[in-house]
C-alpha cells in the first residue's frame, strides 16, 4: 500500500501534476483518433508538415492580441489550413511531386516563424518549450482549449464517420454517392491542426507528431476493425501520456519525451508480440509449422514403409528420405506416440489406428493436389509432386471433399497410384 500510495497517489496532491494529468488524457484522446485516419491515409508527412508550420501562425497570433488562447488558436489553425493549402497549389501546378513540396513548404514555414520569433525583441518567447513541451506547466487556460478541442474531434468522428471512412479507404466510391472528397480532407486537415495546437504545451511541435502516428499505428497492429483501432488508438494515446507523466515525476524526465518513449514502448511490445503481426508470433508460429510439416512426413513415410516387406531402422529410413538428422526423426516420433497416433511393439515403431487415419488423409490429399494441376496444366509433370508435398500440409478437410467433388471422385493419380477413399 506504501508503494501504491507514493508512486500513484503522492504525484496527484499538486495541483499541477492534475492540471497536466487531464492535459495528458486530453491529448492521448484527440492525437490517437485524429492519427489513425492521418495514418490510414498515409499522410503522416503532412501531419508532421502542420506541426511545424503552425509556428508562424502562433507568432503572428501573439504579436496581435498577446497571450489570448483563443487568438494563438485561431493562428495556429489558420497557418495549418494555408500550408495545406499551399501543398496542394504547389503539386497541382508543378511536376514536383507532393512529398517534395510538403518538405519546401513546411521548412519554409517553420523558418517564417523562427524568423518572426528573432523579431520580437521586447518579449521572450520559450521556443524550447514550444519545441518540446512541458506539460507540468499547463495552465487551466491550456486544458480549457484542450478539453474543447478533445470534444470537436469525437463530434466529427461520430458525425461524419461515414464520410471519413469511405474518402479514407474508396474515394472513387465516396464521389460516386455525392460525398465531397476535397471538403472532408480539409475539415480532417482543420481536425488534425486543431490537434496539434492541443498537444503543443504537453509535447511540443516536434514530439507530436509522434503522439499522431505511434498510438495509432500500435492499434494497427492489433486489428485491422476501424472501430476497433479508434477505440485501441487513443487507449494508447492515454495510456503513454499518463504513464509518460508520472515517469517525468519520479524521475525527473522531459515530459514531453518521457510521453513519446512510453508510446514507442507499446509500439515495440505490439510490433514483437501482436497475435497475428507479431515478430516474434510468427517466429514461433514459423517454427510451429515447420515441426507440423516434419510430423506429418513422419506419418506419411511410416505409413508407406509399413506396407513395404523391410520392417528394420524406419528411423535411418525416414531420416535419409528427409535429408535430416536422426534425432530430429526421433523428436517427432516421440510427439507422434504423445499423441496416441504411434506406438512402439516388440521394439518397433507402428501407427495405431489414428495414425493410420492420419496418413491416409494426407495421402488423399496429396494425390487429388498432384491430379488436379495436372488437369489444369499448373506445372509440369516434373514439378507436380512437389507442389503437391507443400500443399498437402495446409489444405482443410473440407477443401479437400470440394476439390474431390470438382475432380469428378477420381480413382487415381496421374502416376497411376490409388487415391484413398475418404
């Protein structure tokens, strides 16, 4: 209880470590949903364009009316929407292709406003901070925006779902029904400004791009249901911000990378160990097929030197037909009698019934393959037996009556050899 109360609890008693908690969720929340569509479009060059571009429109902002949030907003998102904007002339009336343009006009913009930052002479502009955040100095200010701009996006989201997701993933499809492709663009564009000057206090303008594009692309890998990856992203988003925070506490760490680490973290975690994308899951999956394939040689090869008159050294055998080791021969055959489909009688290995089964379907299977893209003239007699010696390990039981039923119940093989019954 010690533990729980000084790690988790004792941070929360500051007023600005609450200020910069909801700051954190808010963030997690609108970068992870505003992303997994930047992401789905594959504009995450133009999500990290509009986050450096929306300095000059901030400065301009505060030369005008000074520190007011809602006029440092409306610069901000201003500039977003103008370097949009100006990508888009720019790739329309040249042959410079977009990404080129995005590189000239975002450095040109983020220049512009270091350029105006060197202008004010009379006031002090942190530009670190606007660089790389500092989300323990949130103010309510800043969490007001915040919270507003979190509830915006979730409205669009829910309104315009539809629309969002058929320009995202067939926009020929979204025209053909009447649905403005180039309108919501520039609302996601307006979205995805909004987003970033919510996340300038707690990140930075060069950390928030991360916070737009890690969250997301975890939840990528873990599904591949929109829905599913918006609920998952800001989980993430939220996940890594508050984490991110407390780390920036006890440790005295940068916020705002403290944040961004704890994001490329559970990105790492999915990218390793995602059931279905995961480096390490189909390395185990891999090597599980690989034993699989040995296993089902083993019975094929035990059920055909059984029917053969020499009863002696089926390991040596076996081995020598594989081209591997004898140990390797005697590993699977221990997993074969583990499973009750082999035995071992007055010291020899036989199949039991179940092995026997077991064989057959796979000889079944193998000789419907070889007759099949014989017919079909797949390959060439030379190559028909080991295509068939690949297939035979994945096609279902079910696959296998189909294309017996298609093949007209053949008898035998194009090498004259019986095909079992089923």
């Amino acid at each position: 209880m010690d533990i729980f109360s000084k790690y988790l609890l004792e941070p929360v008693q500051y007023e600005f470590i609450q200020r910069a908690l909801i700051a954190s969720i808010t963030i997690g929340i609108s970068c992870g949903l505003i992303g997994t569509y930047i992401m789905l479009r594959r504009m995450s060059l133009i999500g990290d364009a509009l986050a450096h571009a929306v300095l000059p429109g901030v400065v301009v902002s505060f030369m005008v009316a000074g520190k007011s949030e809602i006029a440092l907003f409306i610069g901000a998102v201003v500039s977003g929407i103008v370097t949009v904007l100006l990508i888009g002339f720019v790739n329309r009336n040249s042959k410079i292709k977009e990404d080129t343009s995005i590189g000239i006009i975002f450095t040109g913009a983020f220049a512009l406003g270091i350029l105006l930052v060197s202008q004010l002479k009379q006031v002090h502009i942190d530009l670190s901070s606007y660089l790389f955040g500092d989300v323990l100095g949130v103010s309510t200010g800043d969490i007001t925006l915040s919270l507003i701009i979190m509830v915006v996006i979730i409205l669009c989201i829910l309104l315009f779902y539809k629309q969002l997701l058929l320009t995202s993933f067939d926009p020929t499809m979204a025209l053909t029904i009447g649905i403005s492709t180039t309108i919501v663009h520039y609302m996601l564009m307006t979205l995805l400004s909004m987003s970033i000057v919510a996340g300038l206090q707690s990140v930075g303008v060069i950390l928030i791009i991360a916070m737009l594009i890690t969250p997301p692309a975890t939840a990528y890998l873990l599904s591949n249901n929109l829905k599913k990856i918006l609920f998952l992203s800001p989980m993430f988003g939220t996940i890594s911000a508050v984490a991110g925070l407390y780390l920036s506490y006890h440790f005295n760490f940068a916020s705002g990378a403290s944040i961004v680490l704890v994001a490329v973290a559970l990105f790492l975690l999915a990218f390793l160990f995602s059931p279905k994308e995961g480096v390490v899951t189909r390395l185990f999956r891999r090597r599980a097929a690989t034993k699989l394939v040995l296993i089902e040689d083993v019975i094929k090869l035990s059920f055909r030197f059984a029917e053969e008159t020499d009863k002696t050294g089926l390991t040596d055998r076996i081995a020598n037909e594989l081209g591997i080791s004898n140990s390797r021969v005697e590993s699977a055959i221990r997993i074969l009698i583990s499973k009750g489909l082999m035995q071992k009688t007055n010291g020899s290995y036989q199949l039991t019934e179940d092995g026997r089964k077991y064989a057959t379907r796979l000889i079944r299977t193998h000789r419907l393959w070889e007759t099949y893209i014989t017919r079909e003239k797949v390959t060439d007699m030379e190559h028909v037996h080991p295509e068939a010696e690949k297939v035979e390990h994945v096609l279902t039981e079910d696959m296998v009556n189909e294309l017996d039923e298609e093949l007209g119940f053949p008898e035998k093989d194009p090498h004259g050899s019986e095909i079992p019954r089923k």
